[in-house]
C-alpha cells in the first residue's frame, strides 16, 4: 500500500509557532495538520502532517515552495 502522509518535522518551532505558519499556509495554498495530534503520549508540537495523496510530480515542487514560504514568514 502506498503511503498518502507523512509527520515531518519542523524545527525549533512551537506549537504557537505551528498554528501561525498553519494559517500563512492557507494563505499561500497549502495546508496540513498539526502533528501533534497524531502522538498519544508525548505529542511533538514542532510537526506537521502533511498528506500528499493528491500530489503529482507536477505539483510537489510547487507545494514545497509554498511551504517553505509559510515555514519563514514571520
């Protein structure tokens, strides 16, 4: 089975500092999921869930630009 996400992670970034670069990211196009709700114990506040069920090769490039923008906005 192929897999359609993954948890990445971000860096010395809080969980503050997360749900800033979330909205920055909708506001570039790109979303995703906070990480931390994915962990039952110790949730790592510095991740991000990101699914690429839907991207192309075509399209990833792109969707990383657009991340990288969201990730150094300040």
């Amino acid at each position: 089975m192929a897999r359609i996400c993954c948890i990445a992670n971000a860096g010395g970034i809080d969980v503050e500092r997360v749900e800033e670069v979330l909205v920055r990211g909708v506001e570039a196009g790109v979303v995703f999921v906070p990480g931390s709700a994915f962990f039952t114990d110790e949730p790592q506040r510095n991740t991000l869930r990101l699914s690429y069920s839907t991207v192309t090769p075509e399209t990833a490039d792109e969707a990383a630009r657009r991340l990288a923008v969201a990730l150094n906005a300040r």
